[in-house]
C-alpha cells in the first residue's frame, strides 16, 4: 500500500511540477510581503525647480531606499514616501495635506515638511488633531518650540537662532563694535533679531541698531536712515524675495561693497540667489554682484567632519555622500564636504529618525501583540501617537547621523539649544573675474566654524587669507573713523581784519552823530534814529566775524553753539535796527504831510517809531521764539564726502537743527519785505514832492540802499541756507553782510559828514529836511533883484516925471 502512495506521488509531482512550484513561490513571496506604513511629505518644488526639489527630496528618498533594504530596521515593514509639491503656500500646503491624509487606503503614519516657517506653523498645528507626528528638518522659526500649540511636531535641525553666537563672535574677531539689523516683519526674522542683539551685547560689543522694515517694499528710506547712520556692517534678516529688493534698494543708495558688508544665511535656494528674477528689480546682474562682492553666510554645519564614520546599515559618510551625488545629478568630482547643501543632510537623518520611531513602536506593539494598531492604523487612534510621543522623548533617542549627533532640537531645554551644533562661516565674493582655470563669478572663502558648546570660534585655513575687497586689503571697519576737519585760519583772519575795521569806523561815526546830535543836519534827519542805523550795522559786523567760529576754523565747543543762537539774533536785529530806522524816517516824512498841524514832530514820530520798531522787534521775538522751541541748535556734522575714504570720514563740525533751512529762509523773507517795504514808502514820498532830491536829503539814497541790500541779503540768505562747502559760505556771507553794511552806512551818512565838515548850515529854519539850500539861497537872491528892479524903475519915472515938469515952465 505504501508503495502505491510513494508512486502516486512521484506521479504526482512528476506531471504537475509545473503547476506547483510557482504556486508555493507565490505562497512564500506573499508570507514575506512587507507590510507598507506610508509617510505624506510636503516640499516645494515649482514654479521652478527650486533648492528643495534639487537637494532635499533625492535626499529623503536616498535614505528610504536605504531603510528599506536594511534588513534590521523594520524588517517587516516598508517605508512608503509621497511627496507633494506646496510651493511654500499656505493654502497650497493645507490643501495637499488634506489629499495626503484622506487618500482612499492610504492611511499616512506620520508627515514630512514643509521648508518654510509660515507654511509649517498652520500644517504643525494641524497635524496633532489626525493624531501623527509631523517631522521636519528645514524650517527654522523660534515660533515652532512651543510645545503646546505644536505637540506633536519635531526637527532635527538647529533653529536660526543657533547662528547667533557665532555672529556676535565673528563681529568681536573683526571688531566691529556697531552693526545693523534689517528685519523682515516676520516672525521667524523677529525674533531672531532679539536674540541676536542679546547675544552681540553678551559680547561686549554696542547694541545693533534694529531696522523693521516696511510692508509696502520700499526701502528707500531705510536705506538713507542707514547711510546717514555710517554704520558699515548691516545683518540681513529677510527671505530670499525680499533679500534681491533690500539690497538692490541699498544699491541705489550707495550701500554696497567694499565700503559695506552684508551678513546673511546661507539657506537661500541658489547659488546664485542674488541674480535670479532680476526682472523683479531696478538692478542688473551686475550691480548686485557689486553690491553684495565680499559679504558672509552662516549656516549649520552640513556634513560631519569625519567622512569614514559609519552610519547606518554599515555605510559610511563617504558611502551615501556618492550616492547622493549620482541621484541629485551632482557631478562626480564635487568634494565630499560640499555635496551635501542646503541642509539637504538632514532630510536624510530626520527619515532616519522617522524610521527608528516606526521600528521601536513596532516592536513595542508587537510585544503586546497589538501589531494590528500600527498596520492598520487609524487617525482615531491617539493611543499610537502617544507611544509615538513616548519614544520620540526618550534620553536613548538621539543617534549618529550624516550631521552628527542628531537629537530632536525642540525637546531640548534652552540652555541645551544655546550650547547646540556648530556653525560655518563663508566669506562669499560674487564679482571674481573668471579665468581660464575657473570660468565661475563667485568664490566662497571659509573662515571658519563656531562650536555652540564651548562658545570657540575656530579659524579656519582661509581665514588669514581671506581676499578683502577694500583698497587697502584689510577687513572693512564697522563705522569710519571720523576726523574733525578745520579749514585754514587765513580766510577767517582775512575777514576778521575787515570786519574789525568796519567796526572801528562805524564807532567813530557814532561818535560824530552822537558829537554832532544837535547840529541841524542832523536833527532833521532824526538824530537818535541815525545813532540806531549805525550800531545795527555794529551788530550786522560783528555778527560776519563770529560767523567763522562754529567749528570751520577752530574745535567746536559749547560755546560754539551759544554763538550759534547769538549769530541769528544779531543778524536779524542790526538789520531790524538799520531798515525800521529808515522806514520810521520815511513814513514819518509822509505822516507830516497829514497829520502835521495837529500833531508836533516830536510827537509823531515818538508814536510811527515805537509802533513800528515794536512790530519789527515782535515778529522777530515770535519767529526765534518758536525756532528755539521747536527746533533748537545742536552740534551737528556735516561730511565732506570729497575727502572721505572707506576707513576714515572726514566732517566738519557745525551748528544744526532739523529745519534750519526752513527757519533761514522764513528769517530772510521776512527782512526782505521789509525793505521792500522801504522801496515803496520812498518812492511814495518822493513822488509826492514831484522834484528830485538833493543835499542831505535821505531819500534818494534810502532808494539805493534798500534795493541793493534786498540783492545782497538774498544773495547771504542763498549762502547760509543752501551753499554746502562750508569755506565757500563763510565767505559769501561774511563778506556780503560786510559789504551791504558798509554801503548803507556811506550812502546814508558821508554827505552828512562832508555839509557838517564844510560848516554849511541850512540857510532857513523854515526849510525842512526834504529843501535844498542852494534852490532857496538862489530865489532869495532873485527875489532881491526883482526888489531893487522895481525901485530902480520907480526912480526913473520919477526922475522923467520931474524933467517933463521941468521943460513946461
């Protein structure tokens, strides 16, 4: 019987081998099958091809590839990735994870992504609600460590504010004492620049000037703010878009290398960032080449120092370093260190990291016979992730991978974070001249690294031979070195020796009207208002004099700026002095003419004198009153940019205020009309006489004054309010005040002097001011004649008649 079955078998098997040994094959293959846990993933990668789908996804797919063929690292299981494209868009990204999570039979076990900070913060807080964890390794915002809003959110890279130790050092290596920040109104961006400002002040060095800058994308005013400041190294905190706009905005303005020095991050999408979508901006290529020729990037480390280290599933740095080059179409010979970039090196340690918490949920689960719980998984399941959550926050969690020692950054405490990762440090020239060695435009430069946990800048081998862009070779400085610049004594002593002349004269011709008070040539022309023109040209004398000691010729000190305010107030009431005298002298001959016979002269002109000198000084009181209330001096500088250098600045120390060209020319227009004022009351006076004026009068020479000293005075006021070579104002101005004084004075009074000098003494008391002694003298003389003619004739008849009486008899 048993020989029957051994036939029937051989048989058996003999005729249907065909048929059977395929079906156990299948039987096998299908009790082998791994069992799928699939992972959703959100990187950008469109409109164009963008850094992340370059870098960053060959790199997560590279380290799937190698979990699944590990055979120790869920080896019943296989790693699924999908990968949708998000475009750093918020809408985009909360719709494509909707699609990941509700595909029909692909429940996601845990989330990958997304690159930028404001598009994860949104899908982070998401994520806790479908009850999975959501991994990341490119968003950097300080805002994704709350631990309560994002519970469920993990990153294996170091956050922006790592990077802020080795800027502050990089600053003290330099001794760059002042900086800038730009600050985009972002959180990521805000605050990081707190932390940065903390850190540079840890340092010792001054607190950066913080800059937010404006939503509307016009920089130009940030930019002046900046220039102004002088203040050369200027930390940029901004996204790529915003970066090209920023410092081709600064480049109009004249911020730009060697003179400047930009500090960024080195996680922006290109190589060649700064000259992508050039349509976007008012500069070429070129010209943001030249803006940005000699700037630094600070990024995490990319790669471990040590290539040969073993990693995972017995495959060195080394190893997967080649591999990555053949799947991201790097070439073949591109150095080790630089293959890896943008971070791309973490995208292949946090699936690394992904992967361990899939393996030790499994076999947890699996100890419990619950296996079913992670295969079949269910968004309804907060049991699963709070395991997750579990073995995500254990000390034994951290491993060795492609970056180092890789730990779930946002787990730990802060003082953990602070002595957290390394940073390298490149010195990036965008403006090289290409040769026939090296066809490329840019070269980097790498200074050094900093090390977070022993606060130690390293130097690398570049570092003292980095290619400085400046003239001279050496760093650029933080802020020149400002040299006071005085002008040479000679124009000031020049003009001081006139002034002081003008001065002499001027007081012996007070001497001679004062001397002279009660001669009659003098008291018809108002004696004691002739003694006020003469010393407001006094004041108007010495006011050109001590125009030359703000800081042009001699150290500006306090007492500097107290002749800052004394300047204004001579100037403006000599000229009140000399131009209300002439006016009260003027309408006071026209109010004669009508108010004469009721009121003394003396009276009249005590009433049009203090009237009008009490208007004119009022205004004036009013006008500075206001200047030194709202807008008052202070010691200003004012570069001489046709002698500064990248090094030093030279200036020139001056009087300032905000608006003191407003106030300037307020004060100029205002004496202006009251000369003008002048002009018109004399031409009245003399039209009303119908004659032309001679002798002593003042009229005619009023004319002239006050129409020449509107020129002159508009011509000073052009000086001090718009010409910006400080020598050439000085002299314009002194020397136009110093003239224009000079000629009212002579036209005003040497005729005077020379009828006194002769003893010419008007030949009626009758004869006013406005009369010519000569016209009268020569009628009198007429009028004596026609006397003696009438006489003569009178005689004669007489003499006629008597002879005719004479004949008859």
């Amino acid at each position: 019987m048993s020989g029957h079955n051994d036939f029937f078998r051989k048989w058996v098997w003999s005729r249907h081998r065909v048929v059977l040994v395929p079906v156990l094959l299948f039987v096998s293959i299908v009790a082998a099958e791994r069992i799928p846990l699939y992972v959703g993933g959100l990187l950008p990668s469109s409109p164009n091809p963008s850094v992340f789908s370059v870098y960053s996804a060959p790199a997560v797919r590279l380290a799937v590839e190698h979990i699944n063929d590990d055979k120790d690292l869920l080896p019943d299981h296989e790693l699924v990735l999908r990968l949708n494209d998000s475009q750093c868009n918020v809408g985009l990204a909360l719709y494509q994870m909707d699609r990941l999570l509700t595909a029909s039979n692909e429940t996601k076990i845990a989330m990958l992504g997304e690159a930028c900070s404001p598009v994860t913060q949104p899908l982070a807080a998401t994520s806790q609600y479908w009850n999975i964890p959501q991994f990341n390794f490119l968003s950097g915002s300080n805002k994704l460590e709350n631990r309560i809003a994002y519970s469920k959110y993990y990153h294996v890279r170091p956050i922006e504010d790592s990077l802020n130790q080795a800027k502050a050092n990089l600053l003290a290596s330099l001794n760059w004492r002042k900086s800038v920040l730009l600050v985009q109104s972002a959180d990521l961006f805000t605050l990081n620049a707190r932390d940065l400002q903390d850190e540079v002040t840890a340092v010792g060095l001054d607190l950066p000037d913080l800059k937010v800058l404006s939503d509307s994308n016009d920089f130009t005013e940030t930019a002046r703010s900046v220039k102004a400041s002088d203040v050369r190294v200027i930390f940029g905190l901004f996204y790529e878009e915003i970066a090209r706009q920023v410092i081709c905005a600064f480049y109009q303005n004249g911020i730009h290398a060697p003179t400047y020095v930009w500090i960024l991050f080195s996680w922006y999408h290109s190589r060649y960032w700064y000259t992508a979508n050039n349509d976007a901006i008012n500069c070429s290529k070129n010209e943001m080449k030249e803006a940005l020729d000699g700037h630094f990037t600070l990024g995490s480390i990319q790669l471990r120092a040590d290539t040969n280290t073993t990693i995972f599933a017995g495959k060195t740095v080394r190893d997967i370093a080649l591999e990555f080059q053949k799947k991201a179409d790097i070439s073949a010979g591109t150095p080790i260190s630089e293959t890896f970039q943008k971070y791309s090196a973490y995208g292949y340690d946090v699936m690394l990291a992904l992967a361990r918490m899939l393996d030790m949920a499994v076999r947890n689960f699996t100890a419990l016979g619950e296996i079913d719980r992670i295969n079949n998984f269910t968004y309804e399941d907060g049991y699963v992730s709070q395991v997750f959550n579990t073995i995500l926050e254990k000390d034994s969690f951290p491993f060795e991978g492609l970056t180092g020692r890789v730990v779930l950054y946002n787990l730990l405490t802060a003082k953990e974070k602070r002595l957290f990762g390394n940073v390298q440090i490149e010195y990036i020239q965008t403006n090289v001249v290409p040769d026939a060695n090296d066809t490329d435009s840019q070269r980097g430069t790498l200074v050094g690294w900093f090390d977070n946990s022993n606060g130690k800048l390293t130097r690398g081998v570049g570092y003292d031979k980095v290619p400085w862009t400046t003239q001279d070779g050496d760093p650029p400085v933080d802020t020149p070195k400002v040299v006071i610049k005085l002008h040479g004594k000679g124009a000031f002593i020049a003009i001081a020796i006139i002034g002081s002349v003008c001065i002499i004269l001027a007081l012996i011709l007070l001497l001679l009207i004062v001397a002279y008070r009660k001669h009659s040539v003098m008291q018809k022309s108002f004696s004691h208002l002739n003694e006020l023109i003469v010393l407001g040209g006094l004041l108007v004398y010495i006011m050109a004099i001590i125009y030359g000691l703000d800081g042009q010729f001699f150290v500006f000190t306090n007492s500097s700026l107290a002749l800052c305010y004394l300047r204004n107030l001579l100037l403006a009431f000599g000229f009140t002095f000399i131009f209300g005298s002439i006016l009260v002298k003027t309408t006071t001959k026209l109010m004669k003419r009508s108010f004469g016979s009721k009121l003394s002269p003396d009276s009249l002109l005590l009433i049009n004198g203090s009237l009008t000198f009490g208007f004119l000084l009022l205004i004036d009181c009013i006008l500075f009153s206001l200047w030194y209330g709202f807008d008052p001096w202070e010691k200003g500088e004012q570069a001489l940019s046709s002698t500064s250098s990248q090094t030093y600045r030279y200036v020139r120390e001056k009087c300032t205020s905000k608006n003191h060209a407003l106030w300037n020319s307020g004060l100029v227009v205002y004496k202006l009309i009251v000369m003008i004022v002048c002009i018109i009351a004399v031409s009245i006076r003399i039209k009303a006489r119908g004659q032309k004026e001679h002798g002593t009068s003042d009229s005619p020479y009023i004319d002239i004054s006050a129409t020449g000293s509107s020129f002159g005075f508009a011509m000073a006021g052009f000086g001090f309010t718009f010409v910006q070579d400080p020598l050439m104002e000085f002299v314009l101005v002194s020397l136009t005040l110093i003239s224009l004084i000079s000629l009212v004075l002579t036209l005003l009074f040497y005729r005077k002097i020379h009828w006194i000098k002769r003893g010419r003494e008007e030949v009626e008391e009758r004869i006013d001011l406005d009369s010519d002694p000569m016209k009268d003298l020569a009628a009198a003389e007429l009028k004596e004649l026609r006397k003696r003619s009438r006489e003569l004739r009178v005689a004669l008849e007489r003499v006629m008649r008597e002879a005719v009486n004479s004949s008859n008899f």
